[in-house]
C-alpha cells in the first residue's frame, strides 16, 4: 500500500533480488501527487518543517491551550499536533534553536558544517549541542548553516517532486557556503536523502554523526563520568539502514556504569517513519503502542533513540 509505506528501507535490505524499492515507491507517489490533490495537511506539515520558528511557535501555542482531552495521537491535525507538543519537554521548547548554537572555535582537524534540519532545527537544539561539542573536543571547527535548509525528504515521500527538488537546491547552496568538505547529520532519518542531493557536489563527504564520532572514540574514554543508569535503546529502522545500530551501541558502551538493554528490533517501526505520523495517525499510532510496550518491557531508567522524528514519536507513547 503506497500510502502505508512507512519507507523504513527494510524491503531493500533483505531483498534477495536488491529490488530498488524506495526509488519505485517514490515514481509512484510523484505519479500519485500529479494526478490527486494532497490534503491540506501535509501541505502545511511541511511548510512548518522549513519554518523551524514558526514550528515552535505552534507547538507552545498547542500546548498551552490545547486542553489535556484533547491531546489524542490518534487523531489528526491539532489534536495529534497538541498530543506532540505535551510529550516535549518544556526545556526543548525553551532552547534556543539550533542555528543559534554556537560556532566552535577553528582546530587543526578541520571544518565540518552539521545539519540540524527542518524539524530538528526546531525542537533537537540539545542534541546539536553536545554534537558541537563532543566534535570541539576531538579538534573539529564546527559550523552550521546560516538559515535552516530541508534534504527534501519530506516532500520526496510525499511524491512533491518540485518541492523536494528546490529543497535540494537550498541545500546544496548552503554547504558550498560553508565551505565544509565533510557533512554531519544527527538524524538517521535524513540521511539517505543527504548522501542522494549531496553526491552532486564533488569532494563533499556525508556521514552520520555517530559513525563519524565512533572512529575517534578512543580519544575521548578517558573524559567520560560514570552515570550508572539502565538504557534502553530503541534502534530507528533508518540506522539500522546505516550500520545495524553498531555505531550507536559502542558508544554507549563506552560510557562507565551505563547498562544498556536493546529495545527488541519486532515489533518493528515505531510508526514516525516517512509521513505516517500525520498522514495515517491511526495507524502511527497503533504501531507506536507496541514499540512503546516493548521500550517499557526492558524495565529501564530511560530511553535513547538517534532520530528526531522516533525520539518525538516514542515520547508521545511514553507520557500517554
């Protein structure tokens, strides 16, 4: 079902004749977009992706007013949009967002541009946070873009060709200015369609910032402090795409006193993947409720996941 799909790239990697399935269902949702009219939701979704202010703004807004029954995941548009907004935390709202993280100073490693992106430019600035730090420590200048730029995901999945193609644009235009041969993102979920716009640009290398950190880890062991605490870790289906999660697994294994519980990979997609969160919140929903059982079977002190989009998925599971 092409409107069902949640894109997990899960198909691909088991395919015994490496069918190119997320490029087919792709043709077909642009062939789709051309022939039917999109609902004015998705529209407008992601209008606020590439608008990381007016996204905040929103969100406050919906939880402020929003009245608490009404914050139902299950339905669409305010209420799943307040059911989001309850489940972040008050101190991710009130972060500066992420293009107003600080610059590092200029190392002897050389430069990197991390890409906050659309949703996480919004609600994901702790994150590029301690990226930008974590990578100043292993002697990196870190820069970010000077306005927030899309990878175009959200409009491919939605099969808006013209969409995606002039968000590809934007973001090939924002890593020529930074002047960065080497392109970190923290969200999984955006990295297939980095490494895609990006591989027009020659000498530009795309990597996920935890493989990226995983190389010199050793260098930074010695400056970890204990936190004796049990870890779930959800693993997003995207990095599974990645590296199976290895990267995300050595890392916090590095850490001293951390116990670490894999969240089992069945049931599967927590239901945030590609648009399914807003174009079938029934069905979202219902997959978040067993991913979420599952997080909460491991019986541990916190959860981790390194997508923006599961992170905010499987929070409105856990406060429900």
């Amino acid at each position: 079902d092409l409107a069902t799909c949640l894109s997990c790239g899960r198909c691909e990697s088991v395919c015994p004749s490496q069918v190119q399935f997320a490029r087919l269902l792709g043709l077909a949702r642009e062939a789709l977009h051309e022939t039917f009219r999109e609902p004015h939701l998705g529209r407008a979704m992601r209008m606020l992706a590439r608008r990381p202010t007016w996204l905040r703004r929103l969100l406050v807004a919906a939880r402020a007013l929003a009245p608490a029954r009404s914050a139902d995941a299950t339905r669409g548009g305010w209420r799943s949009l307040a059911a989001i907004a309850r489940s972040i935390p008050q101190t991710a709202l009130d972060a500066s967002p992420s293009r107003e993280v600080q610059r590092s100073a200029a190392a002897a490693r050389g430069r990197v541009l991390l890409l906050p992106g659309c949703v996480g430019s919004a609600l994901d600035a702790d994150t590029h946070a301690a990226a930008t730090r974590v990578l100043a420590q292993l002697g990196y200048e870190v820069v970010l873009p000077a306005v927030p730029v899309c990878c175009g995901s959200l409009a491919r999945q939605a099969g808006a060709r013209n969409e995606a193609d002039s968000d590809a644009a934007g973001l090939q235009a924002a890593v020529r200015a930074a002047g960065a041969s080497t392109v970190l993102s923290c969200a999984s979920g955006c990295m297939g369609a980095l490494r895609a716009v990006l591989a027009e640009l020659p000498g530009v290398g795309v990597h996920d910032i935890l493989s990226f950190i995983q190389r010199d880890a050793d260098r930074l062991v010695a400056r970890l402090r204990p936190l004796r605490q049990r870890l779930a870790v959800s693993v997003p289906c995207t990095q599974m795409a990645i590296d199976g999660g290895h990267s995300l697994f050595d890392l916090l294994g590095r850490i001293p006193g951390l116990s670490l519980v894999r969240v089992p990979e069945a049931p599967g997609c927590c239901g945030a993947g590609a648009t399914q969160s807003w174009a079938d919140p029934a069905t979202s929903s219902q997959l978040r409720g067993r991913r979420t059982a599952a997080i909460l079977a491991c019986d541990a002190d916190a959860v981790v996941s390194s997508n923006i989009g599961c992170r905010l998925q499987l929070q409105v599971g856990l406060q429900a």
